[in-house]
C-alpha cells in the first residue's frame, strides 16, 4: 500500500498567501495559508495523516484495522482517502440530512457511510454509534479528532512551523493567529508553535456571532459556517490557552468568502471567509500595523448548493461592505523535516 512518507509528500507545505486589504480607510496586509492545496482540498488532511500515522507507528492502527469515525465534512473525506491509501476500510457515521455531494465524495472514496438520522441522535448520535462499534473489537480504530492531542500536534508539528518559516521569510513576526473552531486542533497547535517561538504572540478562537459555543459552553442558535461550532466545548480545546474570542457573522463570512473568489480568483469556503474577517478585526485595533495570520481551510468546491453562491442580504453590522481586497502574493512553503511523534 501506499506509504505514510508517501503521503506526506501530498499533505501540509501550503503556500502562505499575504494579502492587501484596505478596510475604513486603513491598508494593511494579512496571511493566510492556502489549505486547499492538500491532497483531499482541505486542512483536515494534516490531521487525518498524523493521527494514522502516530496511531500506526504506535501499533494502534494495525494493518488489517477498519477505521471508523462521525464527522460530516472534511475529516470524513480526508479519513477515507488517505486510510483507503493505506490499506483500511473506512466507516464514516453521519447524520443522514448531509448533503448529496457531500455523501458522493466519500463513497466514491471507498468509505461505508452509515446515515443517522435525527431520532438516532444526529451527530452526538452518530458519535455514540461509533463508539458502539468499536466496543469489544480489537479490529476498529477510532481518530476520535474530537479529543485526540495527535490532531493538535499535527498543527503544532508542521501547519504552525510552516507559518513561523513563511513568516520569517518575510522579515515578519507575528502579532497575532485565528481560526475558526471546529474539532480545536487548528488553533490550538498553529497557537502552541508560534507562542512557544514568540511568547507575545496572541492566539484567538473564531466562533460564528450568531451561534457562540465557546462563549456558552452549549448550542446556541444556527450558523452557516461549515466546519466550525459545533454541539460542544471540544475537549483539546483549552480556553485558558487562548486570548479573546473573535466573533464573526456568518452572513458576512459569506460575503467576505464571494469577495475573496470574485476579486482576488480564491475560491474559498465559508470559514475561510470568517477566518478573514477575524483577522480584519485584529489587524485594525492599535494604531501600529499587526502582523496578523489564519489559514484558509477549504476550497467553495462543497459548497455550490449552499448560500454562498446565493446573494447575501447586507446587514449594517457587517464588516465587508468595508473591505476592499487589493491582491496578494504567495510565498511558498520551505521544505521542513519530515513529521516525527
Ligand atoms: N473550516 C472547515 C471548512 C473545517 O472543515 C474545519 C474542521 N472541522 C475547520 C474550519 C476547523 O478546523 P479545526 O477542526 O482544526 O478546528
């Protein structure tokens, strides 16, 4: 089968794009690595990778093992590409109202889906099925992306090294990280590795205004920012770590996602969008010029049944009627050594 160095060829290295804004009559530049570049068109590849690969070399993962895992999105088709290229059965539990594409690109993937509906539980149910699959068998390996530190250390190992290098080669320190929060692994480890380069640096979870998890601790109301905010407080998540809460409404991540595509030719995903505009807002506090990072998880590709490519009704408390992106450059990634665990 193909092997984990293999992989790792065609996963992380994403270029870092530094991009020209002007916002209410101030310019600045913010970065942003380009994560569709991985092998699957997602972030979630580096994590998908590292917990096999630390699972395997551990003995974990054993080579005759079905790897199952709940997830409705990209960890679902980063999991089934790259444990089918190393060999495993992949089942990937989900709730039954994802969308048809969604379904498509993982059974194409070689992956068993099991469908759960709302009466089983919907995602906090397909979690639970997972797990009673797995009770009792020595034959099932659970990521569980949710609570796993191997899914931090991927970003703490190379997304946030990545950055740091990149950053570096631009004479550039920086001020400030945000992501947005799905499982936590992003901002958790990018944060670990530049904090522990720049103890000054402030590392800031992004969660969608309309539906704050991290601020109340449960579900709050509805967003459409796929990937991010879900039921829970993630268990790797470590607020204590973090600095303040950015909020971002998911109205304008979709607008500030259009902008990104129409002016600048990056077809982004929703949180890529949310992810911008929390940077906008670090970026502009102060009056000195912040050298301010994220990362653009997703390609639009899932998302063209979905209200980004709809018109988005303005809201006055929206930030991107205000922005006004520029152009940007890309730096591409340098070679680092290879992930160790
Ligand atoms: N954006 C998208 C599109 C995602 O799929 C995810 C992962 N669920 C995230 C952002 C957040 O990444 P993380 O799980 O590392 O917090």
């Amino acid at each position: 089968m193909t092997s984990l160095d293999s992989l790792g060829h065609l996963v992380g290295g994403t270029p870092l794009l530094s991009i020209r804004c002007r916002f209410r009559g101030r310019e600045f530049t913010l970065h942003a690595k380009l994560e569709s570049i991985n092998l699957t068109g997602s972030v979630k590849d580096r994590m998908a990778l590292h917990i096999l690969r630390e699972a395997t070399l551990s003995g974990a993962l054993q080579p005759q093992d079905t790897i199952a895992e709940a997830t409705s999105g990209n960890t679902g088709i980063a999991l089934a590409a790259i444990g089918r290229a190393l060999g495993h059965s992949v089942r990937i539990y989900m709730p039954d109202w994802m969308s048809a594409e969604r379904k498509a690109v993982i059974s194409s993937l070689g992956a068993e889906i099991i469908p759960v509906s709302a009466a089983e539980g919907g995602f906090a149910g397909s979690v639970e099925l997972a797990e009673a699959f797995a009770a009792g068998r020595d034959d099932v390996f659970l990521p569980r992306q949710f609570a796993n530190e191997a899914n931090v250390r991927a970003h703490e190992q190379a997304t946030g090294p990545e950055l740091l290098a990149q950053l570096e080669s631009l004479d550039l320190v920086p001020s400030a990280f945000v992501a947005g929060v799905g499982t936590g692994g992003t901002v958790m480890g990018v944060g670990r590795a530049l904090r522990s380069a720049h103890p000054e640096t402030t590392v800031h979870p992004m969660e969608p205004a309309n539906s704050p998890t991290l601020r109340t601790g449960e579900k709050r109301g509805k967003h459409r920012i796929a990937g991010i905010s879900d039921e829970f407080i993630p268990p790797i998540i470590d607020l204590d770590f973090l600095d303040e809460i950015i909020d971002v409404w998911d109205g304008d991540a979709i607008l500030a996602a259009q902008a990104l595509a129409r002016d600048l030719g990056l077809a982004v995903g929703i949180s890529s969008g949310a992810n911008l505009l929390a940077a906008v807002q670090l970026a502009t506090r102060g009056t000195g010029e912040n050298v301010v990072a994220t990362l653009f998880p997703d390609s639009n590709k899932k998302y063209l049944s979905t209200d980004l490519v709809r018109e988005e009704p303005l809201r006055a408390d929206y930030l991107t009627p205000d922005l006004q992106l520029l152009g940007f450059e890309a730096c591409a990634c340098p070679r680092l050594a290879p992930l160790g665990v």
